[in-house]
C-alpha cells in the first residue's frame, strides 16, 4: 500500500534547504553563512505585507538588507544556528533606540537553520511595530583591551515581543500557508497608529498578558492578575487596573479581541 505523501511538506523540504555551492569560494564561515542565508531569502520569501517578491538591497546599507518595489517595506536579516533563541544580537545600542524612533527602522527577518544538513528550521518576520525600547537590551560596554573599546551592542528580546508578533513563514520545519501569513501580518498593523512609544509599551505589555493566559477567552479578572507585574513595569501609573480596561477596550476596537460580555473577551 502506498503511503499518502504530503505535497507541500516535500515541495518546502527542497526549498529550505541552501544552495551551497555559491559560497564556495568564501573562505570565512561567517562570509558562506551570510551569502547562503541571503541568497536562500531573496529567491524563497515574498513580502508579507504585499505578498510581491523582496529584492536585496546593495551590500552595506545600514538601515536594511531587502525591501519591496511594490510597498516599500524595509527587511533586516538575522541568521542564528540551531535552536531558536530567546535573544537576537544586534548593532549599536544608542543606533537601535534612535532608529526606534525613526520612520525608516524595518522590520526584522530571523532566520534559523541547521548549520551540518544547511537547512531552514524557523523563518518569521517581526514587523517594526513591536519594536519598543523595553524589547532592546543594553550590553555590557567592550573590554579596554578590545579593537572598540567601549563600544555597547544590544539584543533584541525575543520573550518579550508578543506571540502575534512573530509571523512565521516555517515553524519547526513546517511551512505556513502564504495567505495566513499576509492575514497575520495586516492584524496588528493598528499598532502603526500610536505616535508615542510609552503608549505603544503600554499596549504590548497586555499583550503579552494575554498570551500568559494562554487561552481563547479571558475575564478581565484574569488579566487583573498581572497587576503587580505591569505595576513593576509602570511604577509612576497608580491606576493599573483603568490602564489594563483602556488597553483591553483600544484592542476591542481595532479588531484585536472580540467583546462577549461584561468582562469577557475572545481574542480574534
């Protein structure tokens, strides 16, 4: 008896896995993993605020390394080995926070592949929208004896950015139908909205909250159960709870969670 075969689980097998012959004229490890890594997204990835294909930008651009003709969405790509990571390492602490605040800060591709098989086992992208200041963590300054002494580098807090701010393209080797990838990345994009970062902290913490909760449908009691965690994090805000119902009423509104009933929520 013949086993039934699942054709879009082979079709995205060969496709995540590299070309490696292009890099072997590169000597240094670091140089093969970049051009393979590259090379595997601008043929593989489409954009997913469009759903048209990426291209790369020239070598050395220093805001990002792919963007799209069609909506002029920006890309950085971050490559790790093996397992997925709690942290992404990043550039220059004070060039992350500026860009924060800049209009040209893109969005963060994190790519993660098995470095003997040179095969992709996680790929999402991290819209610029979740990126807040609480999520940059500040590296300790270069020892005096280093080439950039002095010099303090960031990462970036993958535990900290909130569940639908992780799209994945492949998850755990497994491929995500394109459509839900255009459908999660257009969810959140209300979060463009909000000009000032603390307001846009504020609602990411509930956020995350709810994905603690780790269930479809939710109290607003339930949520009151973090207070003295979002208090920790807002010790000037005496007023948790009436900033929990404004964050929990802003997310209703946008499309974000479904009101049921008095004091029940369903997220969408």
């Amino acid at each position: 008896m013949f086993k039934r075969v699942n054709l879009k689980q082979v079709y995205w097998h060969y496709q995540t896995i590299f070309d490696i012959k292009i890099a072997e004229n590169y000597k240094s490890n670091s140089q093969k993993i970049r051009i393979l890594t590259e090379s595997w997204v601008g043929k593989q990835i489409f954009c997913p605020a469009c759903g048209a294909n990426i291209q790369n930008y020239e070598n050395n651009r220093p805001v990002a390394d792919f963007y799209c003709p069609r909506c002029a969405e920006d890309y950085e790509l971050k490559s790790k080995k093996d397992g997925m990571a709690k942290k992404i390492v990043d550039g220059a602490y004070s060039t992350m926070i500026e860009r924060l605040q800049s209009s040209n800060n893109p969005n963060f591709f994190f790519l993660n592949y098995n470095p003997v098989k040179f095969e992709v086992y996680n790929f999402l992208v991290i819209p610029k929208h979740f990126f807040v200041p609480e999520i940059i963590e500040k590296r300790k300054p270069l020892l005096i004896n280093a080439r950039r002494a002095g010099w303090i580098g960031c990462n970036i807090l993958l535990q900290s950015i909130p569940q639908s701010g992780k799209i994945f393209y492949i998850k755990n080797g497994q491929p995500e139908e394109k459509t839900t990838v255009l459908k999660n990345w257009q969810k959140t994009l209300f979060l463009r909205e909000p000009n000032k970062l603390e307001l846009k902290g504020w609602i990411l913490d509930v956020m995350n909250c709810i994905d603690k909760l780790d269930k479809k449908e939710f109290t607003l009691e339930d949520i009151y159960t973090f207070e003295s965690t979002l208090y920790k994090k807002h010790p000037d805000n005496k007023h948790i709870m009436d900033k929990i119902r404004q964050q929990l009423q802003f997310l209703r509104n946008k499309g974000y969670l479904e009101f049921l009933d008095r004091g029940n929520y369903r997220l969408k």
